[in-house]
C-alpha cells in the first residue's frame, strides 16, 4: 500500500532515543533489580482532589462532547491562571485545551509550518522535538547550547543561525534535559531576535512550576508586545503528577486560536469534559502536594549532585528547574551513550545518553529526578563507581 511522507519523515526519531530504557526493562523483566532514571514521569502521588473532581464530573455524565477550543470550565481557569501570572488580561478566547503539551506543541507547529520551513532548536532538546517539527514538514535547525555556560544561550548564535526560511524558535524553560532556567534578560533578547526577524515563539513551559534556588520563571508571553508571536504550550503533567490524563493546553493570541481551532476540531472533534473540569480545579487550587513535588525534586538533584563531587572524572551542576540532572562524563574519555550502556550493563541503573537530545548532549547522560531519596544516593554511588573505573 501508499503512504504519506510524514511516516518517513518520523521514521528514525523516535523509538531509538530510548533504546537503553527499552533494554532497562527488559532487565528488569529478567529479574534484575533496576533504578530507573531514563523518563521523565513523576512517581510521587498527584492532589486526591483533581482525581476526586474528575470522578465526580464522570458521574454527573460531563460525558458529552465538547467545544473545539475547550469547556468553559477550563477555558476560564486558564483564562485567570494566565491573567495572573502575566499581570495582564488574557481572555479564555486565548486557549486550546489539548491531550498534553506534546499535542500542544504538534498542534502549534501544524499551525504555522510549511514544508521547507526551518525553526530553531536550542541544542541539547527533548527528544520529540525533531518529530513536531518535521511531521509538517519542517526542517529543524540546532542552535549549539555551550554546557560549559550552564546551557544558557549565546543570542549572536541564535541570530547567526537565521535564514530567509526561518520561520520560529523553540523555547523550553526550564529545559528538559539541561535543567537550564532562562533568565529574564535571556528572554527579552531572544523575544527581540524574534520580533526583528518576524519569528514565531513557540514556548513550551510544561516544567514552569519546577524552579530552584534563586531562579525565577519568565516566559516571552508575559511581554504583551510578544504576544501575537508566542504560543505557549503546558500541562499538567509534571506540575500536578498527572501525565495519564493527557491534559494540556495552549495559550496563545485570539487570531492564532481562531486559525488552529480548525485543525483540532477536525483531528480531536474536542476532549473528555470530566478531565477538563478537573484541570479547572488544578489551574483554580493551591495544591500543598505540588509544592511538595517541587522540594522533593529539589532535595534529590542536590543528594546526586553531592553524591559525585568528588568524582574526578564526572560532574554535575545543580539543575535551575525542571525534572533532570546533566551528568557530564566528558572527562571518562567514552561518549554519553557508552557510559549510559555500562551503566546499565554492569551497574542495572538506567539513564538517557546526551546524545538523545542532540549533537550538544554529547559526553552527558541524563538523570531523571524520578525515584526517592535511597535510590537516588544508591544510583549517584554507582555513576561514581563507573567513573572511578574510567579514570
Ligand atoms: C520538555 C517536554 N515537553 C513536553 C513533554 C510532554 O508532556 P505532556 O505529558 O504534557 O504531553 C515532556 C514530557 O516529558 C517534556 O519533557
């Protein structure tokens, strides 16, 4: 039979990524005893009340179908959600509500590419990035991120990067897998790059909640004046431990909603209105656990971060948010990938090689923040070990 060529463009981006992961379980399922670091799930407990909310609203059959763009319930909740976080209205006309950010972003990028369009990526990224961009038909460009600079951008880069075809950037902060916080000057810079050279923004801020120390979280959307070109992707995922529910969203302007509500309304024909309720609830309610999810986290990047300080041969900073410490094994002599085998091989914990999320993640492995206390310093225990052995 004939297919489209979004299949061959796909084909190769995804599944690779995580075949130590793969290989992980298949360890496990032989019986050995494994600490998963490779994705990026929360184990801890979601708020009972958003599972309470979305029980209630199943019985009490919020089981019809549903707008395109969202139920009132939600479109309202993420209307002053946002009002509040930019200090600006922002009016529920300005959202989608979609089954997670990576919906989201796909949706964001079907939206304003053409094929042949080129978009930005800051390198290292998560790895479906490359998929959301080349599934329309676009051509991803990786803009080098220096690990040595925390991964924080270098804007003469990103410019020198620009063609004629360039059509967006793709911002992740807090970033996934660098652990990178943007900070406001870095945003305003990258917003004014944009606005010059007429690009979309297309900022994916799934891990907005999860910041560190003294970082604060800016977003380009809180510029009014980015805010015809930015399109904010999220969820609550990560922030409230819920990623089975597949409840995302963008927020984006008016114009842009209008010209995407067509391309959901015809993929999604709308979403299930009991878990759009209890997104409401989430977005509307100050939940102690996510503050909790956040300490949490916190506490365990630094646990590994001491684990292997004095390592010689690894290193590892403490991450400005999200889910995800960088291990730099640079100084081993064997690539990210080789140490995430061994790791995996000799040591049963399982670990993403930098290489997954680009050409600039070479030499690191990522950890995820994903297990408790005990596993954490068990894990940092054995990358120590692996290094030493490498010396
Ligand atoms: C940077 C980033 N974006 C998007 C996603 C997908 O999130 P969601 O569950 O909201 O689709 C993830 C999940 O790990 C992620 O790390």
């Amino acid at each position: 039979m004939r297919y489209s060529k979004i299949g061959d463009r796909l084909a190769g981006l995804g599944s690779e990524k995580w075949a130590i992961h793969v290989e992980g379980r298949q360890r496990e399922a032989l019986g050995h005893e494994m600490i998963f670091l490779s994705i990026g799930e929360p184990d801890l407990a979601p708020p009972k009340a958003i599972l309470d909310e979305a029980y209630k609203q199943m019985l009490a059959r919020r089981l019809r179908y549903s707008p395109g763009n969202g139920e009132p319930s939600v479109v309202n909740a993420l209307s002053r959600f946002y009002t509040k976080q930019t200090g600006r209205k922002i009016t529920p006309e300005q959202f989608l509500f979609l089954p997670g950010t990576q919906t989201a972003l796909y949706m964001a990028f079907i939206s304003i590419l053409n094929e042949g369009d080129e978009v930005l990526l800051l390198d290292p990224y998560y790895a479906t990035y490359e998929g959301v961009i080349c599934g329309p038909g676009g051509k991803p460009v990786a803009v080098p991120l220096d690990p040595d600079n925390g991964f924080h951008p270098n804007i003469d880069a990103i410019e020198a990067a620009i063609t004629s075809r360039t059509k967006a950037l793709l911002l992740n902060s807090p970033s996934n897998p660098t652990g990178a916080v943007f900070t406001a000057a870095e945003i305003k810079a990258i917003g004014a790059l944009c606005k010059k050279h007429d690009l979309w923004i297309v900022s994916d801020e799934v891990y907005a909640t999860m910041i560190y120390g003294n970082n604060i979280f800016t977003s380009p959307f809180f510029d009014k004046d980015l805010e015809e070109r930015t399109i904010v992707t999220s969820s609550i995922s990560k922030s409230h431990a819920l990623p089975g529910f597949r409840c995302g969203w963008i927020a984006a302007s008016e114009e842009f909603v209008t010209s995407a509500l067509s391309i959901t309304e015809t993929m999604l024909f709308g979403s299930q209105a009991f878990l759009q309720d209890a997104t409401a609830l989430a977005l509307d309610t100050h939940f102690p656990e996510t503050d909790n999810m956040r300490q949490s986290y916190e506490a365990r990047a630094r646990l590994l971060v001491d684990g292997l300080k004095n390592c010689k041969t690894v290193s590892s900073r403490m991450p400005e948010g999200g889910m995800f410490v960088m291990v730099d094994v640079r100084k081993t002599g064997v690539s990210g990938e080789i140490f995430a085998r061994r790791l995996l091989n000799e040591h049963n914990v399982v670990c993403m090689p930098g290489e997954s999320f680009g050409r600039c993640g070479a030499g690191h492995v990522r950890v995820a923040l994903t297990v408790d206390e005990k596993q954490i310093a068990e894990a940092a225990r054995r990358i120590a070990i692996l290094a030493a052995s490498l010396n």
